[in-house]
C-alpha cells in the first residue's frame, strides 16, 4: 500500500539509505548478526523513489524484493557497509541509516570452519567502525538521520547518540511494541533532536513513518539555508 499522493518534493536529490542486518562472519559457515528486517529502510527507499529522489539503498542481508527505480547495493559485513555508505554518500544531500550494524566483528576471521570442542570456546571481538559517526565528521550541509533502538532512558540516550554522531535527529523505539519495529510492519517512533526535544510520532505503517521522516529532512534542509 502506498499511502502519499506523491508530489516530487525530492526532485534533485540523492538521498543513501542503510537497510538491514550485518553478518560477521566467524568462519565460513558462521556469523553474528541481529533480527533486522529490512523493512523501514526499503520503506525510505521506496518513498523516496516515488517523490523523485535519486535513491541508492546499501542493504545487508534481508528477505525483500529490491525496490524499482533505486540502485541496491548489497552488503554483508559493517566494513563492507561502511564504505559502500562512504562511497555513496560523497554526493547525497540527505543519509538515513536504518541499518542495524553489528557493534562488533571476530577479531580473526577463520578462513575454515572449525569443528567444534567440548569445552568453552571465548571469541574475541574487536569493534566495527561506526557509519554514522564517520558521516557526521565530514558532514558538510548533509541532512543525516539515524535510528535506535532503546530499552530504557530512551530520549536521553539517542540526544546523546545524535549529538556524538553529529546527526540532525534520530528515530528511536523500543524492541517491546507488539507488531513494531524487528520484523513488524507498523513502527512506533519518536524523533529526537541532538538538543533532547522530542516528538512522540502515532503508531504508523513503515511507510507512512518514512513519509514523515523525509518531510523532517526537508524541513532541516531549509532550515539551514
Ligand atoms: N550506526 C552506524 N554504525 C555503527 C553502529 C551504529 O552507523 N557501527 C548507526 C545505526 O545505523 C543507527 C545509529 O547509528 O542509525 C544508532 O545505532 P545504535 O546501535 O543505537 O548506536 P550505537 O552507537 O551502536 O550505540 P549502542 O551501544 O547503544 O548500540
Ligand atoms: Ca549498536
């Protein structure tokens, strides 16, 4: 379902979104990786699309069809991620990272799979760079959005997200709403600016809280001209 009347409001735009998990790979036949659908980046992405917006997608690895008329760059790892994001972002005026990165990969990447012992086995993590951050410190007239998911003191943490990352406002909601966010197609969120004000959004379908988001990146565009 496409709920917008779409008016080309991103005409002349390239907008980068981030979808999806990351896997880091222990060995060839193992990895770490979250739930992350996918659903609310490939939401950005066809919202976008349909208001005129020159879209790439950077998606990690998700079950969903790729959205028409959008460059889909596929990605495993928070590395590859990370420089694909780069790399696309050098000539976007808008970010939005919905990815859920891994915090952090295996030290060493075991070029064989290895048996298993009967003993404990501990796996050295090392961590992976942060996308967002790196956007934020080269930001140069960017809108950049982010999203996190919180299990308490919710507001305050993503303030203190998006004022570390230098981003415009992050999206947060919490792993508990039944039907929303991992794997649901409705989204409870609430926009948090770097400055802690907040605005508690209704529950909403991935799409129309895309929707909503892109007219907020519109409206941080102008307010910086
Ligand atoms: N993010 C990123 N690169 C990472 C980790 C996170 O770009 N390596 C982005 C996510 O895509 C999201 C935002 O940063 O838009 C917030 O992610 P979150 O996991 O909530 O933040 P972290 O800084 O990783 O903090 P935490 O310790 O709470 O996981
Ligand atoms: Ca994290």
């Amino acid at each position: 379902p496409d709920p917008t009347p779409h008016s080309p409001d991103l005409q002349n735009l390239k907008l980068v979104v981030s979808a999806g998990p990351t896997r880091e790979y222990l060995d060839p036949v193992r990895f770490i990786s979250n739930p992350s659908s996918g659903k609310m980046g490939y939401a950005v992405a066809l919202e976008a699309q349909a208001r005129g917006a020159l879209v790439t997608l950077v998606s990690g690895p998700v079950n969903l069809p790729d959205p028409p008329g959008v460059a889909v760059i596929k990605v495993e790892s928070a590395v590859q991620m990370h420089d694909a994001v780069l790399k696309a972002a050098a000539d976007a005026q808008i970010v939005v990272m919905t990815a859920a990165v891994a915090d952090y990969r295996a030290a060493e990447q075991k070029t064989e799979k290895e048996a298993k012992t009967a003993g404990e086995v501990s796996i050295q993590l090392v961590p992976n760079p942060d996308i967002l951050a790196a956007l934020g410190q080269q930001k140069s007239g960017r809108v950049l959005i982010g999203f996190a998911m919180e299990t308490h003191a919710g507001v305050e943490r993503a303030a203190l997200k998006a004022r570390r990352k230098n981003a415009d406002f992050i999206l947060l909601n919490y792993p508990t709403q039944q039907g929303t966010a991992f794997g649901g197609d409705d989204n409870q969120v609430t926009l948090v600016r770097p400055d802690g004000t907040s605005e508690a959004w209704p529950r909403l379908s991935k799409r129309e809280v895309a929707a909503r988001l892109l007219d907020e990146a519109l409206k941080v565009r102008q307010s910086a001209r």
